[in-house]
C-alpha cells in the first residue's frame, strides 16, 4: 500500500538544539539560526541509530523520526525532543 502525503502526519520540529554561542561570525550564526529555526513537515517513520556517549564512549541505541520537510522535502532524522506532532 503507497501512502500519500494526506495519510502522513504533521510535526513541527527543528534540526538542532537552541545554542547559546557568543563570538560567532555572521556566517556561522546564520547557520546555527537556520538548524534551530522551527519547520513543518511530515513524520514518516521512527528509527534507530546507533550513537556514541561523549562520558563513556560507549556505544547505545537511540530512536528518532524520520521526519520529511514541507518547504524542502528533504528529510531528517530528529530527535523526540525536537519534534511536535500537530495532528
């Protein structure tokens, strides 16, 4: 069965955690604005991705949304944190 975007559902989320950074160049605070900046788009799917402790440096599985932007179509892995279902 092929799905369309009518049976996908509506999140709002963004690409990274908000960040305090002082002393970034404008180029760099552009881009940290537009990864944090909020987005629509359309949950697909959770999956798994494997990642690695900063304390450890173990490793652990983690479960996010694959999440497709409305604007882009592009897609992203988001983390639950990050994410807001709309509907």
């Amino acid at each position: 069965m092929i799905m369309g975007k009518e049976d996908l559902r509506k999140v709002v989320f963004s690409i990274m955690y908000p960040q305090f950074r002082p002393g970034l160049s404008e180029e760099e605070q552009r881009r940290l604005d537009e990864n944090t900046r909020e987005r629509y788009g359309y949950f697909h799917k959770w999956v798994t991705v494997e990642e690695q402790s900063p304390q450890s440096g173990r490793f652990y599985d983690k479960t996010v949304a694959l999440v497709e932007d409305v604007e882009t179509g592009k897609l992203y892995k988001v983390d639950t944190e990050l994410m807001k279902f709309k509907d």
